[in-house]
C-alpha cells in the first residue's frame, strides 16, 4: 500500500517523542545530537520534526514531536514532508501504537492521481503487517481512501453507472448478490421519488442493490444517498454552492465502504446495502416545485424545494429496505449545510430514534479519535414540513433546524418498531491539514464500523 511497505532494509530509525518524555530521551542520546535538537529549537511538540546527520553528514535518524501515543495523525505530515526514504519506528522514546501509525502514516501519504502525476512519492514507514492490529487499520485505511477516490472523482466518470459497476465488482469480490432497478423501471416497481429526482438527466437513475452473507444471521441494511451531481435541480444552487457538488454521492461512498469492511471482516450479518444514484439535472422533464409525488410508502410529499433532493430519493430506499424488517437500518447522506453550520466541516451529525444504539456508535467514534455528535430528532419541528395539500413537504420556508427537520422527514419514512441511524456527513475537507488532504473524505466510517464490529462481531 502507498507509503507503507514491510522492507526494513536501509530503513531510517524514526524517534517519535511527547513532550513529556523529551527530557527523558534527551538523557540518553548522543551530545553531538542533543546539541544539534536544540540548535534547532526542537521540544517534543506535537509537529515538531528534526533530521539528525551522523558523523558524515548523512541522515541518522529522524525526531518527531507528537501529542499522544493513541494519536491516529501524529506521523500523518511525514510521509510527504520526509526525504523520499523508508524509515522505522525507533522504540527509544515514546511508544506509538503501531496500528495508528500505519493508519496515520497511509492517510497522509493519500494522493489523488487519477487526472496528474504526484509531485513526488511518499516516504514507506515499515509496517509488521502480521499484527492482527495493523491489518485492522490497513482495511480501515483502504476503505477510507475509497471514500475519498469514490468523492474526489467529478461526475463525469463517477456518475450512478459508474457507482453501479463499483457495487458490482464488491458483489463480485466478496461473492455477493447485486442488482440495480434502472429508469423507467423505477416507476414500474414502485420508486417514484428516485425516478423523480433523476429524470431530468442523461444519466439514467437507478436503485443499486447489493446482498451478502448468511439468512440465519441478523439483517443490517445500509443506505446512502447517491446524487452524483446537485444542481438544485429548477431551485437551481448559485455557482458557488454547485462547485463541489460532485461530492454529493459522499453518503453513497460511506455506504459502499463501510459495507466493504463488513464483508471483509465476515461480520456476522445478513448484509443489504442500497445506493439510490441519481444526477439532479435541468431539463425539459426536470420535477418541479409544486408537484406532489406518492412515495412508495404511500406518504404524499410536496415538493417545496427541488433542492432538497437528497431525502427524497433515500425515503423510497428506507421504505424498501424496512420491507426485509432488518435488525438495524443505517442511513449516510451529505444532506444538509445545516448540519455544517450546527457543527463546522469535522463532525457528523448523529441522529438515532434508539438511545443505547445512539450511545454505542459515539463511544465506537471516541475510541477512534472519528468523533460525530448527536442531533435530537425533535418533533415539534415537524411543523416545518407541514404542506397544505399533501401529508407533508420536503421542506419548509423556514431556515431553521435545517438538519433536524431533514432527519425528521426521513424519519416519517421509518416505522417506530426500526432501530435506525441516520448520518448528516459533509465528506469533504475545505483545505490541506496533515494526513487530510483537501477534498473528498471518509467522516464517522472508522466509528461506524468499530461499532457495527462489537454488535455484529463473530
């Protein structure tokens, strides 16, 4: 994997060292060295990083200030940072968990290179890949670099065709079941509401369906929104608001992933994911606002905002996926700047009609350092949504609540008898910081499935 590699041949000792113990290690290192670390001004702070020369003036080690031993991002500058190189953690000083600092170290080495060559390579950290530990965080990381790969790609080569062939080759890795109920067909098997959102394009709409894993066991089905493009539809987003809107199929690339990782771990499920993928187009047939659509559910919607698309097409999938009756239904969509503006572009927004379920994923997240925050499913915001010719609207001519009442529209499709979560990620970084690149990202998946792993685990 990029960055990584176990060949520890010529390989660089890598001194990772809190501030705590810097005056400990300081003790036991060479004077020549000491001297050269404080020359340089270097104190054990976290992102601190010094090259350490031998007699000959090549390199003898590296020393890296890091905040905390569990600190999954505390190597993540260094794979392009370092000299192009390989290097070893040094047990001299602080001692890092080697699962994070692979996990770290991969994350910061990630490179989007579909469309222009890297700058330059990264640095390989060696690795013990027989470590169950460190295979743990090796599958972690791959799945979130798909996540990110699956967001960063524009739409035209990863329109709902292209997310449907992705979901085909997991099918076919893991010796799953996979179908996609396509166009017209939409109308014809009862998905009105995908069919709406995504007639306008050239780009066919389709209900992705994939299916693995044992009857006898407990039935987990994942759900995440694919809109490959948003335009807003004829509620049309200013330039500035569409720039990015490649990324709104980020709950679809959580979904896929996260259904990925439970398919490699053999978690024991009866696993259903569903992707309702979708291009939010203008054209001649494009649907309005005004138009009142019959769910599958039987609900009638008013559309109030046509840009308000992303709950449509997910509550025909809930309604469908409730018809299996699962164990637990777990929804991802990048669906509101509301939620963005409650909680900034880090953390996802949490929502759950079951408190212990609720609970279980935000301490599955704290354990991971892949924190989200829960948001209360407060009914009386249901008032938002109200329509005066349907039995409710995809929204409201209030910008309040923004998330809550979106995570209430969706829970108007969710019977109460059905542990459900839903999550609000923004799948996106804004700017460069260590080991997260600008662009497309995986938010609350290590949490998610850290928690599906202790509730479903063999």
């Amino acid at each position: 994997m990029n960055g990584l590699t176990t060949d520890a041949t010529h390989a660089v000792p890598l001194i990772a060292v809190t501030a705590n113990d810097w005056p400990a290690l300081r003790e036991r290192l060479p004077e020549a060295q000491c001297n050269w670390l404080q020359a340089q001004g270097f104190a054990g702070k976290a992102d601190q990083c010094v090259l350490l020369p031998d007699a000959i003036g090549s390199l003898a080690a590296v020393v890296v200030g890091i905040e905390a031993v569990d600190d999954p991002w505390a190597l993540a500058s260094l794979p392009l940072r370092l000299p192009v190189g390989t290097y070893a953690l040094d047990g001299r000083s602080s001692p890092i968990n080697p699962a994070l600092a692979a996990l770290g170290w991969g994350f910061g080495s990630y490179q989007f290179n579909r469309y222009r060559q890297s700058s330059r390579a990264p640095a390989e950290l060696v690795i013990e890949r027989d470590m169950p530990a460190v295979r743990a965080a090796l599958a972690l990381l791959e799945s979130s670099c798909r996540v990110r790969d699956l967001v960063n790609t524009p739409t035209e080569d990863m329109g709902p065709e292209q997310l449907d062939e992705v979901v085909a080759q997991l099918a076919t890795q893991y010796g799953a079941q996979h179908r996609s109920i396509i166009g017209e067909q939409l109308l014809a098997q009862n998905f009105p509401t995908i069919h709406a959102v995504g007639r306008a394009s050239h780009r066919t709409p389709r209900l992705i369906e994939l299916n693995w894993g044992e009857p006898e066991h407990p039935r987990l089905c994942i759900v995440g929104k694919g809109v490959c493009f948003d335009t807003g539809g004829l509620d049309l987003k200013p330039a500035d608001g569409m720039r990015n809107m490649k990324k709104d199929m980020g709950g679809a690339a959580h979904a896929i992933a996260l259904a990925e990782l439970v398919m490699r771990a053999k978690l024991a499920v009866r696993l259903q994911l569903l992707v309702p993928a979708v291009e939010n187009a203008v054209g001649p047939n494009a649907f309005r606002p005004g138009e009142v659509i019959v769910t599958r559910a039987g609900v009638t919607v008013e559309i109030d905002n046509t840009d308000a698309e992303g709950r449509l097409v997910l509550c025909d999938a809930l309604t469908y996926a409730q018809e299996a009756q699962p164990d637990l239904l777990m929804d991802f969509a990048t669906l509101t700047g509301a939620a963005r503006i409650a909680l900034g572009p880090d953390l996802p927004a949490l929502f759950s009609n079951r408190d212990d379920i609720a609970n279980a994923y935000l301490a599955a997240g704290e354990a991971q350092r892949d924190p989200l925050w829960r948001m209360p499913l407060w009914g009386p915001y249901h008032s938002y949504l109200k329509s005066s010719v349907a039995d409710l609207a995809n929204a409201g001519a209030s910008r309040m609540a923004g998330c809550i009442t979106a995570a209430l529209y969706l829970e108007r499709f969710v019977d109460k008898a059905q542990a459900w979560t839903h999550v609000d990620v923004y799948s996106w970084n804004d700017n460069d910081r260590a080991g997260r690149p600008s662009g497309g990202e995986a938010q609350g998946l290590r949490a998610a499935f850290t928690f599906l792993r202790q509730r479903y685990g063999r």
